[in-house]
C-alpha cells in the first residue's frame, strides 16, 4: 500500500497514517499517524503504561467487572486457560510460587497437618508404608504415561457431606483431570 509522504498530504487525502522515511524523534522509522506521532512510539508507551497498571493495585470496580465477565464467559476463558502451551503454564505457576512463598508454605503446613489429622492412630506402618507406595505408582504412572496422576481420597478429607479418614482404603489413584472434576465431592464409582 502506498503512504502519502507528509502529513499535510496524508489530511488532504483524508489517509490515517503517513510514511516519511525519516526516523522520529525517538529514532523509529516507522508509519506515522496522521493526528498523532510514530506507531512505534505508541506501541513503547502502551507497553510502558501497561507495565505500570498491572503493578497497582486492582479497585473493587475493577474487581466486580472482572468477576461479571468471567461469570458471562465462564467457558470461553477455561478453553483458553486450557489451550495455553504447557510451559507457559508452568512458568506462570512458578512466576506466582516465587512471589508468594508464604502463601505456599502455609499451603504446604496446611496440606500436610490436614493429612495428619485425619490419619487415625490405629494405622499401622504396613498400612502407611501401602499408602506411600501409592504415591509412588501414580508418580511412576505420570511418567510413563505423560499424563498425570495423582492420589485421592473416595471420602474427601474436607467434603461438604461427609468426611473421610486418610487410610489406605479411602486412597485411589486416578488422573489429575478426573480429581479436579470430582472435586471435593463423594462420587459413587459403582
């Protein structure tokens, strides 16, 4: 596409955007907007003011509106969270561990002192060392298979109705896509 090449030209024309071959201000040989400056240093101060945004703190406003369209494009947003290439995600997920180390450590204490106590006293260490040994194989089954396993509980530890006990026969070891379906619910798998 052919550019006028003055930005008197580009008004009488009618045209958005001239070419002058010569750099701006900033050094950018770029198109020109004809009521504005260089696109290049549009796009620097866009990332720039993008950058300084995502470091304030988010209003309640802004909150409620972010919630509403979640809520209106529940699907939409998942099937894009879920075609995200894998390494993305786990950058992003190790990004997030790095900021908030004592968000997870207290997740970690919470995790396992929840174990703990739904544990009875009456397991004995055949009994525990079964349990660990299921821990194992789904860790052996992630890395055969590729896809991941994880061990759950058939009772949930913190169901809406019921609680179950971390013993060896409320342990199964499944996908981590089939538990995060279950959830924390009971479901029959007769």
């Amino acid at each position: 596409m052919e550019y006028p090449k003055t930005r008197k030209e580009a008004k009488e024309t009618g045209a958005k955007y001239y070419f002058t071959g010569q750099p701006c201000s900033r050094g950018h040989v770029a198109l020109r907007k004809t009521k504005g400056c260089c696109i290049e240093c549009m796009k620097e101060d866009w990332d720039r003011d993008n950058k300084r945004r995502g470091l304030l703190p988010k209003s309640e406003a802004s909150k409620a509106a972010a919630r509403r369209y979640y809520d209106k494009n529940k699907q939409l947003v998942i099937a894009r969270a879920i075609s995200r290439p894998e390494h993305e995600k786990a950058k992003s997920r190790k990004k997030h561990k790095e900021a908030n180390p004592d968000l997870y450590r207290v997740l970690t204490n919470m995790y396992r002192r929840r174990h703990k106590e739904a544990t009875p006293k009456w397991v004995t260490a055949e009994e525990k060392k079964a349990m660990r040994q299921l821990y194992v194989q789904a860790r052996e089954l992630t890395k055969l298979t590729g896809e991941q396993y994880v061990v759950d509980h058939h009772y949930p530890l913190l169901g809406r109705e019921v609680c179950g006990l971390h013993v060896l026969k409320n342990l199964v070891v499944m996908t981590q896509e089939e538990n995060l379906k279950k959830s924390n619910k009971l479901v029959d798998t007769e």
